[in-house]
C-alpha cells in the first residue's frame, strides 16, 4: 500500500489487524488451496446441503462471510442454540417474521373471495373460489378478516426460499443429539425444493448431518478448510505491517507465525498487539521501525491470560461434590486432585492437539509421585472436565473427550496456547 498517496485517510490499527472480527486488509484467502471457488461451486449446486468443516478458530466464519457477501443469508451460531424450537425461533426472529397473520375471511353467500392462487371450485359450487397454501393445501378463500398464529419453521422456510435466502448454521455439532436429528429432518424437503443451507463444525463432526438423516446422503456437499501453514500465517502479518507503513523485524513474524498455534485468529492478537503496545493506531507517511529486542513473552503471557484463564479455571474446579478428593502428590512438591492432575498432565504434553489415554497416563506418571489415577479414573475425570466445558462454554469447546476411542482433542487453540504458556511452563 502506498502510504503517502493514502495520508489524508490512513488505514486504523483496528481495521488492519481484527482479532476475531472480519479482515479486509490482511484476509488471506489462501488462493492456491481453491477454497472460495470450491465453496461457491458447493453453495450454487441447487438441493444441496453444504458441510464446511476445519478446525476451531481455523477461518471457517471469515471464508464463508467472505464468499457470502453477495447473498442474503440467515446466520445462527449453534453454541446459543439449546433445542430444535430455539433454533427456530432464532431464524424467525433474524427474519423479522410476524408471529400472527391476518387474511381475508368470507361467508358462503358472498362466494367470491378472491383467491391468490387457484380458480372456481367444484363440489361446494361454482361461485366459491380456493385457494393453495405454500404447503400444497386447498382451502376456501375468503373476504373479512382473521387471524391466526403462524407455524414458526414453516414460515421460515417459505420466506427463504422465497426470497432465496441462505440458511447458515455455525457451530452445527453444538446441537444436542435430538436438535440436529430434527432440525435436519425439518430441512429436507426445503433443501430438495431449492433452500441452501450451509452447515459449518469441526471435521469430527463434518458429516453429522447424515447421521441424523440418512436420506440426505446423495444431497451433501462437503468443503475443508485445512489447516494454516505457518507461511499462510506470516502473509496476515505481512499484508498488515505493510498496510501500516511498519517495518517489524523478520524474527518476531517467524516467531508469531510459530506460536499462533495454526490459528489466523491468534496470529491477528499477536500483530495487534505488537502494534498497539508500540504506539501504532494508524499508518504515519514516515515508516515505524520495530526494536528486534521487543519482548513479545508479554504478549504471549497477556493473550494467553485473557484467553485460556477463565475456562482453567472453571475446568481445574471440577465437578460439585459433597465427598473430599483424594489428594495426589506431585513429584515437584504439593499435592493436586485428580482434576488438577490430569489439566497439569495434558500441558506437559506441550501441549499436543490430540492425546491418547495412555499419552495421558504416561504423562501423570511423571508427575505425580504417588497415588496415579487407574484408566477409569481418568476417563470419568475427562468425561466430566468435557460436560463443565460444554456446559459454561456456549460457544467454541476448549476440549472434547471421546471415551469410546479413548482420545482427547485440546479443540480450542487459545486453550492450548494457555496450557503451554501459563501451566507447561510452571510446572516444567
């Protein structure tokens, strides 16, 4: 960018870098990858259900906004949603839909309501007219008033696909069990009749939709989002600095690039920060200059506090119970409960994305000098740090425990970025 030619209007620190909102500036699209013509081509096949997966805090929200822009769309987040009803109620209100309607209302002697849709009638006489409802019923027309309540999802869906609106369900695999069999269900013949509908998770959970309705299988489109190489991260950083008029030493953006955990999301909080705690809102005609010696382990120890703190701390807790734990020594001295344990454990792995059982168990072991908690022990632990998770977490998960494959996966890469700078390193 060239920043003389721009000096009367200067790009803002806060439209550059945008941690968690929507980039401009620095939005790397990734464009050797085809992800944005694969998500057109997916969202422009007519009856097709589309399942955009990658991992959390990967770009899914900014790539679908970003190809979106030229549609209308309906956009609800999962992680708010606690039933099938209160999804709907969330797609109705976003439309702006009456909850009552009031049509023309007649009496058989005056017989010549007019009618929408439809023409004379048959058995009841000539001179009553019909109509049909979008739903494919017959029904006598009439000419006063009445009202009467709508059907919520029904009505939703008409006024998509009239008005061919997308639906966008983010965060799909927060929908409980029955909430995404019935919402699916809801959706099939709609998405046969030509609604869109884009259903964005995690890759675990990419295919969850024909889980909960077989039927839609020949319907289903899928499109990944793989993961950032550390390239992909240092050309945010890039665009940005540059977008800025900063001259920001090589070494820091190899070594945000390293720490952003495959994260975009991170990646942005890094450069924000470095900028802000230089003095940089807004691009100057005259190029600020980085010192190589910045210390960016404050920026690390600041984003990982206000990002990983409050759910270690909800997570190291535990489960309510009226029985004392069993206090288990650490070989560094002090001693921790099981809960506490296995979050010290699961850090000192890294803390690596996925973890098996027995990776978890060897790291406990060199831990705790005694007292080790035995396989179902730990299970019962994960399978209860999983449901406090889910529970205050109404929104991206931290962790996610599978006790069938026995395996965990650290989903959140703030989570993780926490455990390896705030807990790793104090217990290393």
């Amino acid at each position: 960018m060239n920043i003389i030619t721009n000096f009367l209007n200067p790009p803002k620190l806060n439209e550059v870098f945008t941690p968690g909102g929507q980039p401009s500036v620095t939005y790397n699209d990734r464009s050797e990858l085809g992800l944005e013509p694969a998500l057109r081509k997916a969202v422009a096949l007519g009856t097709t259900i589309v399942s955009l997966t990658g991992a959390t805090k990967a770009g899914k929200t900014v790539l679908c906004r970003s190809v979106m822009n030229t549609y209308e769309y309906v956009w609800i987040d999962g992680g708010q949603v606690k039933s099938e009803a209160d999804l709907w109620a969330k797609v109705v209100s976003e439309l702006r839909l009456p909850l009552e309607h009031e049509e023309a209302e007649g009496s058989e002697k005056e017989g010549r309501a007019e009618a929408k849709i439809g023409g004379d009638a048959g058995l009841l006489g000539t001179g009553v007219k019909f109509e049909f409802s979008a739903g494919g019923s017959r029904l006598r027309s009439y000419d006063s008033s009445r009202t009467y309540r709508l059907d919520g999802p029904s009505a939703a869906i008409e006024h998509m696909l009239a008005n061919s609106i997308v639906l966008i369900l983010d965060d799909f695999h927060y929908l409980d069990d029955a909430a995404r069999v019935g919402t699916i269900k809801s959706l099939k013949g709609a998405v046969f009749r030509g609604l869109k509908v884009i259903l964005l998770s995690t890759p675990y959970w990419a295919f969850e939709a024909i889980k909960a309705e077989p039927e839609i299988t020949g319907r289903f489109k899928h499109v990944t989002v793989p993961d950032w190489s550390r390239e992909d991260l240092r050309k945010i950083a890039e665009a940005g600095f540059d977008a800025l008029n900063v001259l920001c030493p090589r070494r820091i953006i190899e070594e945000f690039a390293k720490e952003a955990e495959g994260s975009p999301l991170l990646m942005q909080q890094f450069c924000w920060n470095l900028c802000y705690d230089n003095g940089i809102e807004a691009a100057k005609v005259s190029k600020h200059v980085i010192d190589p010696s910045f210390p960016t382990d404050r920026i690390y120890r600041e984003v990982a506090t206000d990002a990983g703190l409050p759910v270690y701390e909800k997570l190291k807790k535990g489960p309510q119970t009226r029985t004392e734990r069993i206090p288990r020594p650490l070989i560094a001295g002090g001693s921790v409960d099981i809960y506490q344990a296995i979050l010290l454990a699961i850090a000192a792995t890294g803390p690596k994305e996925k973890l098996s059982y027995d990776q978890i168990r060897s790291s406990l072991n060199g831990l705790l000098s005694d007292k080790v908690p035995q396989k179902l022990e730990v299970s019962n632990a994960l399978n209860h740090l999983s449901a406090i998770d889910a529970e205050s977490n109404r929104g991206p998960r931290a962790l996610d425990w599978n006790a069938d494959d026995l395996e965990l996966v650290l989903v959140d890469p703030f989570f993780r970025f926490y455990l390896r700078w705030e807990v790793a390193k104090a217990v290393s």
